[in-house]
C-alpha cells in the first residue's frame, strides 16, 4: 500500500508541473522545462539514483515561474527526481541518454 501512496503522490506532483523536453544540436543539447502556477518557492533540485544514494545534479532557481535544466551534453540514462521544498516533496523522471530530434 505505501507503494501504491508514493506513487500517486509522485504523480500528483508530476500533475503540478508543465514539462516540456528538448533536444536540439545548438550549443544546449539537453533541455527540461519545468513550469508550475502553484509551487511558490524559486529553487527545485535535481537529483539522481546511484547505488542506494541519491546524488545532487543540479540546482534551478526560477526565472518567471519557469525552472530550466540545461546541459551541453547528455545526462546519464537512468531515474531523476526533482526535489520541491520545503516539505522535500519530489517527483521521478526516466532520461534515456538518447539525443532525439
């Protein structure tokens, strides 16, 4: 049953947030945008699985509502979470580590 609650509440958060993916060639090759008309913090953290840890990636503060995360190049695949504060809400994102155009 907790499984079963974590992930309808991952879901919910999901629900939360606009999420918009981009690959392109430019000097960005990898692009997530996360956009929400109710979370009222500026900073989300992405994070990744690693073994039984979870390791920080990045840190995006927002700009208009807008939380982006860029690289120039292609994450690891594996299972990402964007963690919300304060309460460390999160919710999950599978990156296949494949550019697509």
């Amino acid at each position: 049953m907790k499984v079963n609650f974590t992930i309808l509440r991952s879901l919910s958060l999901l629900s939360l947030f606009s999420l918009s993916i981009c690959f392109s060639t430019n000097a960005q090759v990898f692009s997530i945008e996360l956009t929400s008309k109710t979370y009222t913090e500026d900073t989300i953290v992405i994070g990744n699985f690693y073994a039984d840890k979870q390791l920080v990636v990045d840190t995006l503060i927002s700009k208009n509502k807008k939380f982006v995360w860029a690289n120039d190049t292609m994450p690891k695949p594996g299972v990402y979470f964007a963690l919300l504060k304060p309460k460390n809400n999160y919710f999950q994102m599978l990156v296949n580590g494949v550019d697509k155009k």
